[in-house]
C-alpha cells in the first residue's frame, strides 16, 4: 500500500472510533436527562423530556448505524451473508 492510502485508513478508523465516542456520549447524556427530567416533572420540563427522547432515538440510530456488523474493522461478515 502507498503511504497515502494508508494514511486516509488510518484517519478514517480515528474518525470512527471517535464518531462511535461521541454517539455513545450522546446517548448517554440524552438517556439522563431522559431519566431526570421524568422523575423530576414540570411544565418546561415536559418539553425537555420530549426533545431528550428524540435526541436519545437518534443517537441510538447513529450508535447502530456506525456498529453495523461489517462495519467493524476486524468483521469481514455481514447478517445478510448468512446461510439459515
């Protein structure tokens, strides 16, 4: 491989890894204040826990979108090449 080439690998699996941090980050975030807006109740509250639900399903979306079986370095299989 060229160093070029390796080098765009290389900076592509950081941005990965860190892209999977982050999901995981904002999912978490997003599942607190999910838990702490419901226990505490309010008005204004209510909205937050509404926008914190759909944060949360998004991060869950982004989190399963980049961990995707085939997507990890490492996992060359994929669901749909299974034989049932």
């Amino acid at each position: 491989m060229t160093q070029a080439l390796m080098t765009v690998e290389r900076v592509s699996a950081n941005r990965k890894r860190r892209d999977r941090q982050w999901a995981k980050v904002g999912m978490g975030t997003a599942l607190a204040t999910l838990v702490g807006t419901a226990l505490i109740g309010g008005r204004v509250l209510k909205q937050v826990h509404l926008v914190s639900g759909v944060a949360l399903l998004g991060f869950t979306l982004w989190h399963w979108r980049l961990n995707r079986p085939g997507t990890r370095p490492g996992n060359a299989t994929c669901h749909t090449d299974r034989t049932v």
